[in-house]
C-alpha cells in the first residue's frame, strides 16, 4: 500500500467515526446499546473547578 492510500484510509476511517459519533449523540436509543467505550466518548468533559483555575493562573 502506498503513502497514498494509507492516507486516503485513514481519511475514510476518521469520516466513519464522525459519522457514527454523530448519529450516535443524536439517537438516545442508539447510544443505549452502544458499548461503554462509545458512551464514554460522548460523555461530556469534566468542568475544571473555577477556584483552583485562578489560583493556577495566579501562580503564572
């Protein structure tokens, strides 16, 4: 395989897994079934506690 069509799999790999990404966050029912890896991806990010930032950004 060339250079060339590693990256035109790997781009076809990345627009999969938007693709299903996406049904995915907008199908509850789909999402259910999913596998915990996949659910774990569309869980949303840890929000940082607000007082530990300034204090981060006051050291700096």
């Amino acid at each position: 395989m060339t250079g060339e069509q590693s990256l035109g799999l790997i781009r076809q790999i990345e627009a999969n897994r938007d693709f299903l990404l996406t049904v995915l966050s907008q199908n509850p029912a789909l999402l259910a079934r999913a596998e915990p890896r996949i659910r774990q991806l569309l869980e949303p990010l840890p929000v940082a506690d607000r007082q530990g930032d300034k204090e981060i950004l006051r050291q700096s």
